[in-house]
C-alpha cells in the first residue's frame, strides 16, 4: 500500500508489495525492493538502494549528502541490504570519493538514533543498538553486536563476531571474536557465548581464546605476540585470519589487559 500522502519522485523504482506510509519523502533514483515497508516521516534521498523485506521506521532519513568538507558532490550512493531494519531516527550518509558507497549488509538491526556516517561500509547481521555514532570510512565485519551509545573514530575496523559493550569509545580497530569494554577500550575476553550460539565448534573456540591468550594476556608486545602465534599455534583458518587483521591495521589494536 502507498499513501496518496507520500511524496514519491515518479524517476523513483518501487517494487512490489511495498508499504510507503504517510509523509514519507522518496526522491529521484531511488530504489525500493519488493516487500519492504517505509513508516511515516521516513526521508530516503538519491542515489539509494534499499533491499528486500526491510522495515524501516519513522523520522529515519537515508542517503543524504554526507557532512565530511572534502565532499565535492561526487557521485556516490547508500546501498541497504535485504530484511534489514532501520529504526527510529537513524541517519546514514551518502558515500564520497573514497568508497563512493555507504553499505549497510543483510539482515541489520541498525537501532533508533544510530549514525552511520560517510563510506562505512556494515556486514551482514551486525546489530547496532540505540544511539551508536560510526565516523566515516569505518568497516564493520559480519555478525558484530554494539551495544549502545558507542562512539567509533573513522578508518577503524571491527572484526566479525565482536562484541563492544555499551558506552565505550572506539579509537583503535577491534579484532574478530573478541570482546571489548572498559576505558580506554580493551581486550576483556573471547566472545564464546556468541561463537557458540552461532554453531562455532568447541575446538574452534578454544583455539580462538589460545591465540589471544598469548596477544593479549600474556604481556607480550604485539609484534612479538604475532611471531610467537606463528610459532605455537597450528595454522589454520581461524590463525591466519586474526593475524591477517592486526597485520593490516596500520593504526594499531585495541589494549590488552
């Protein structure tokens, strides 16, 4: 159903068995996939993709031009994945010369007041509860959980499977599997219960919590903890994965405790 007071740019592509509410404001170039379901007041500017089967909530506004100086009016665009939500208030920029795109992936619970802000780019089933704030330029892996009002620096990246816990400060990237809290942010444990939740076998896991055992607990500095990763540990998947990102994070890692 689409209401006679909803304003929709007739160069905007809806798909089938969408629900445009009242005062929602849908520009040019925009694209709505089949089943999704727009509330009131909901604003989605050019350029915007947005999936199938999303929900997405009154006084979100989606796809507007970013608030980064650099911006030239380059063109970019905001992509939403399917059966994502988008709830009360969110705002997501548009992206810049950068990425040229802000992603959100599928199956996103992105919570009332969230910001997400110029060329980040969110993973599949990522939950970001009330009042999170991502800078620019940040990478958020598949199946991490922010807790609420959670302020992240730009250019930092959050491994898969983390978990952040609420209130905390994100100046430094966050390696997969791990949980983080406390001030300045740090290492506070392996996140097992939601491994184990998400089907992680038990060997998998204990070898996760060996392998930050050694980064994060035993006093080591970080390039030394890495050699000796690549010494002790057996190489697998999992090891080659953790390495691989703190290898690749220019700016460094979260503290150990």
């Amino acid at each position: 159903m689409i209401s006679n007071l909803a304003s929709i740019s007739p160069k905007a592509k809806i798909g089938k068995n969408v629900t445009i509410s009242a005062f929602a404001t849908i520009f040019e170039d925009v694209e709505i996939g089949d089943n999704t379901f727009i509330h009131p007041n909901v604003v989605i500017y050019p350029d915007t993709i947005i999936g199938n089967d999303c929900k997405i909530f009154p006084g979100a506004v989606i796809g507007i031009v970013n608030q980064d100086l650099k911006y030239k009016g380059e063109k970019s665009n905001t992509v939403i994945g399917n059966n994502t939500t988008i709830r009360e208030y969110a705002t997501i920029h548009k992206g810049t010369a950068d990425r040229m795109t802000t992603k959100v992936g599928n199956n996103c619970l992105i919570m009332c007041y969230t910001h997400l802000g110029h060329d980040c780019a969110i993973g599949n089933n990522v939950i970001i509860a009330n009042n999170g704030s991502l800078a620019g330029h940040i990478t958020v892996e598949d199946f991490v959980i922010i807790e609420g009002v959670v302020a992240a620096q730009q250019f930092v990246t959050i491994g898969a499977h983390s978990f952040v816990a609420g209130a905390s400060l994100i100046r430094k990237s966050i390696p997969p599997y791990i949980r983080v809290a406390r001030e300045p942010l740090q290492f506070i444990g392996v996140n097992t219960i939601g491994l184990a939740r998400r089907g992680f076998d038990k060997d998998v896991i204990k070898q996760i919590e060996d392998i930050y055992r050694i980064i994060f607990v035993r006093g080591h500095n970080i390039s030394n903890a890495l050699d000796i990763v690549e010494t002790e540990m057996p190489e697998t998947p999992i090891r080659t994965e953790i390495l691989n990102f703190i290898k690749n994070q220019k700016d460094g890692i979260v503290k150990g405790i």
